[in-house]
C-alpha cells in the first residue's frame, strides 16, 4: 500500500471513531436528561468499540513511522492525527463517566433548570466535535478556528450553571445529586476544551506552525 492510501486509510479511521465518539456524546446526554439506567450501560459497552479503534489507528500509525520514511507533511498529518486519535479516545471516556453517574443518580428526583443546561451544554460541546472532524475533513482553516467562539458559548451555559448550583446545593436532599452534576459539567466542559485542541491540529496541518487558538481558555490535554 502507498503512503497515500495508507494515509487516508487512517484518516478515514479517525472519522470513523470520531462518528462512535460523537454517537457516545449524544447517547450519554440522552440518558442524562431522561434518567435511562439502559442507554447509560449501552454508552459503556460501546466504548469498547472506541478503544478497539483508538488502538487499531495508533498501530496503524505506529507502523507507518517506523516502516516508511514519510516526507514532512506526510509526518506532520500522521503526527496530528496521533493526536487527535488520543483526544477522540478521551472524550470516548468522558461519555463513559456521564453515563456512570447517570446511573449512580438516576433514582434522584433531579432539579429541571440544573438539568437543562447541562443538555445545553452537551449540545454544543456535541456541535463543536462535529464542526472540528468536519474541519480536519474539509482542511478548514476557519471552520477550525470557529471553534473558539463555540467554546464560549459552553463557558457561558457553564456560568448559568454554577449560578444554578448554588440554590440546588442549598437544598440537603440535593446535594448529593448535585455534587455528581459538577463532574458532569467538567466532563462536557472537557469535550469542547478537546474539540478545540483537534482544530489547533487541523491549523497545524495546514500552516506547518502549532499555535493555541486562545493563551488559557481551555485545560491542556493531560487532564
């Protein structure tokens, strides 16, 4: 096979895992908002699924290093899409962990406003994974770049939510519930964060220089 082929090969892999990543994302949420104990477990059981590719793209990869002599922009897209491999398998992860306490609280009589804005949070960190694999998909340099000003809108719904928590935690029976909901916001929060970073991979690859969208607008990915 040709470095070419063998290149959109993986890059048709990672599209691939980012499609279960984005199914995980939305499936967790659901079962979120509607308390599902069943669509939590199966958010969990598909992870494996997400692993089984997160490790068949990094051999993939792996082997391409080590067997060819890839020219420089062929080494810089196989050494983004490593990367972007690693934040797809991590937000895989994050789903699992909504899905978790999804299911550690789902007996929980659940505060409606609290709830809301978490599924609005979800939504866009959702939008944002989508708008970054269709951006690495298309080569869009400003499609990329976009999702800054999308990850501010979840630092805004993220806002409303700490406000909310407030009156929520005030409540004993809630408190509980509501500490389960602060990881909840942190995960989705990390989604986008994630989100980003793949779109700073994109401008990686088509400007050959990396460069944070903001200074310190979102965690760095060993988080």
């Amino acid at each position: 096979m040709s470095m070419d082929a063998a290149l959109d090969r993986v890059e048709a892999q990672i599209q691939q895992e980012g499609e279960r990543v984005l199914s995980a994302v939305r499936g967790a949420m659901r079962a979120l908002r509607e308390s599902d104990r069943e669509l939590a477990d199966e958010v969990i059981a598909h992870d494996d699924e997400i692993d089984g590719l997160f490790l068949e793209i990094e051999r993939s990869i792996h082997s391409l290093l080590a067997l060819q002599t890839p020219v420089a922009r062929d080494l810089r897209l196989l050494l983004a899409l490593l990367h972007i491999n690693l934040l797809l398998e991590r937000t895989g992860d994050g789903s699992v962990t909504i899905a978790k306490l999804t299911q550690l609280v789902a007996d929980a009589d659940p505060d409606a406003a609290l709830v809301e804005v978490l599924v609005e949070m979800g939504e866009r960190a959702e939008e944002m994974l989508r708008v970054a694999l269709d951006s690495l998909a298309r080569r869009d340099l400003t499609g990329a770049e976009s999702l800054v000003d999308l990850d501010e809108l979840i630092d805004r719904a993220n806002r409303r939510f700490v406000e909310r928590l407030v009156d929520v935690m005030a409540e004993p029976s809630l408190r509980e519930w509501g500490l389960r909901m602060v990881v909840v916001a942190r995960t989705i929060e990390r989604v986008g964060d994630r989100a980003v970073d793949i779109g700073e991979q994109t401008a990686y690859l088509l400007t050959g220089e990396f460069r944070e969208f903001t200074d310190a607008s979102h965690p760095t990915t060993s988080s």
